[in-house]
C-alpha cells in the first residue's frame, strides 16, 4: 500500500501542474472571452457599424444646420406664433383630462379588483389590461372604421336603426374626430398603467385598516378614502 501511495503521489502532482506552459497567457484568455473572432462576430460588428452610421450621422446633419442663420430665424417665428401656443393648450388639455380619466378608471377597477368580493378572478384583470394587447395603430383604425361621421359601421347601424322611428340623420351621431373623443381614446389607452401601478400599491395594504374602520362604523367611502 505504501509502494502504491508513493507511487501516486508523482501522477497527482502531474495533473496539479501549475506549468505556464500549460497555461495560456492573458492576452489570449482576454481575447477569447471578450472578442471572439468569427463569422458572427464580424457580422454583429457590422450591423453595429450600420446602425451607427444610419442613426448617428442624421442627427450630426441636423445638428449642424440648426446652428445656421435662417434656422434661427425661423425657430423664433415658429416659437412667436400664436398656432403654437394654441396647440400646447390643445394638447395640455387633452393629456390633462386623459390623465385624470385613466386614474380614476384606473383606480376604481383595481380597488373592485384586489379590495372587494366584486372583481372577477383572472377576467378582470384581463379586461383592465385588455388596451394592452391591442396594437395602437389597428386600435386607432379600428375606433375610425367604428365611429367615422360619414362612413363609419357604427353610425351607419344608428341611422339605420333610428330611421323607421323618424329620426334622419345625414352625418354622426358619433364622430370620433373630436377633441372630446380624442381625449376619452387617450384616457383609453393610459387606463392599463394606472391600473397597474394603482392595483399593485392595493394589493400591498394591510387589511386590519379596513376592519379598524368597520369597527369604527366608517362606509364604503370613507374606507376607501
């Protein structure tokens, strides 16, 4: 056993070789890890270099000829006219009264959601998210084709309907190229993020402050509040 050891103990030392022979050097390992050099490193480089050249140069275009004469000059006369002024107070309104639609929407189906026996599991909260999973651009061709003055399906449905029973109507009811019905379509879109960032705050409140208000004879609003 003691020859068998002795013997041993030379072949383990050889697989433990710290040899720098063995080893390969810095320069190597570095550039094996961090720069692989193959076909699809080359390609990746490439697209990159593209991509760099196609977004990068534009914007140095541009950037140089906003610092011409005539560039100022008309900047100022765009920034002094009163059609932009009236577009951000268009726009400020319309993202306002979205805004707070959303968050009220918003707030209102996720405390039925994750504070009341009211929500349905799953379901509900598949609907509050539901302007999610459909893309902005069929959303916006879909509300057109829907309620479009002239030609819209739903309208047309209306005047249809409301013909036999005397009511004519050559154009609408509904016209969703409106301020009105551009900032509930906005207030649409923007529900799902309130809802999410609203329920998740919800779902995270300690249910002993609504028996303490129960306790204390407060209702519905008042607990919620």
């Amino acid at each position: 056993v003691t020859g068998v050891q002795t013997c041993a103990l030379p072949i383990y030392g050889s697989f433990m070789s710290t040899s720098p022979s063995l080893r390969p050097s810095n320069a190597q390992f570095d550039r094996r890890l961090f720069w692989p050099v193959n076909g699809f490193s080359l390609f990746s480089l490439a697209l990159c270099c593209i991509f760099l050249l196609l977004t990068i140069y534009p914007l140095l275009v541009s950037t140089t000829k906003l610092f011409d004469a005539n560039s100022w000059r008309e900047i100022s006369e765009g920034l002094s006219s009163a059609s932009l002024r009236t577009v951000l107070l268009n726009t400020l309104i319309i993202v306002g009264s979205a805004t707070i639609i959303a968050l009220i929407t918003g707030g209102l189906l996720a405390w039925i959601d994750e504070r009341t026996d009211g929500g349905l599991p799953g379901f509900g909260r598949l609907m509050a998210l539901a302007p999610l999973l459909v893309p902005p651009i069929a959303g916006v061709m879909g509300w057109a084709v829907l309620l479009d003055p002239n030609a819209g399906l739903l309208n047309g449905f209306l005047r249809w309907a409301l013909a036999p029973l005397g009511v004519t109507i050559a154009r609408g009811p509904l016209n969703i190229f409106t301020p009105t019905a551009l900032g509930l379509m906005t207030a649409l879109y923007l529900v799902p993020y309130a809802y999410l960032i609203l329920a998740a705050a919800l779902r995270q409140l300690d249910p002993a402050l609504e028996e303490a208000a129960r306790i204390n004879q407060a209702g519905p609003f008042k607990t919620l509040i």
